[in-house]
C-alpha cells in the first residue's frame, strides 16, 4: 500500500508521535496535502498535523482545537479551507500555521505497517 493513497477516515501512526493514531481529516483535492488530527488523553481536544507530499514532510503547528465530532460539518470546512473558503470556518480551521516541518515517517495506517 503506497502511504500517499490516504482515505478520509484512516488511522495513521507515525514513528516519532507515539502509539495514539492521527486520523485523516481531510485531503487537497490535489491529493498533495492531508490534514490530521487526534484526541489529546485527558481532555476534550484535539492535536492537529499535516502532511505535505510536495515535500515529503508533516507540519506541526501545535494547534489543539475542540475538533469536530464525526458526522459534523468537519469535511465541510476543509473543503472550504483548501479553496480559500474559509472565511466563516471555525478558528481551528483559520489560524492554523504549519512552520514547523519534520520528515513524514509512517509507522503504520489503520494498524498495518
């Protein structure tokens, strides 16, 4: 399975956050960028991260978020993010600032390596 085939919906490990799975959020329509994210433990929030294919890294940002529950209007607002859209989005969607890269280091999607 070639990483770069992600789906909405996967679970993705990667070998430098720990066990604890990001999902994919959403997806550019060019396929070269993946939103993620993940529940924070003890909380009610979330950790967000994206993929860049272009340049074969993951960009952190440190953005915790309320996040979206599933079946909400979460696919919605990334559309709408990578259109330029995103006027009305809710601020996890807004001020998201990916300036810290790292190199994409997949340990497994949806717990298979």
């Amino acid at each position: 399975m070639s990483f770069r085939s992600l789906a909405l919906g996967d679970k993705v490990t990667f070998d430098d956050t720990g066990p604890t799975p990001f999902n994919v959020r959403a997806i550019s329509p060019d396929q070269r960028m993946v939103i993620l994210s993940r529940p924070v433990d003890g909380s009610n929030t979330v950790e967000y991260t994206m993929i860049d294919w272009d340049r074969d890294a993951r960009g952190l940002d440190g953005t915790h978020g309320k996040g979206h529950v599933v079946g909400s209007g979460v696919h919605r607002n990334l559309w709408r993010f990578f259109r330029g859209l995103a006027t009305d989005a809710p601020a996890t969607q807004t001020v998201m600032d990916f300036t810290r890269w790292v190199a994409v280091s997949i340990a497994a999607v949806n717990g298979r390596p």
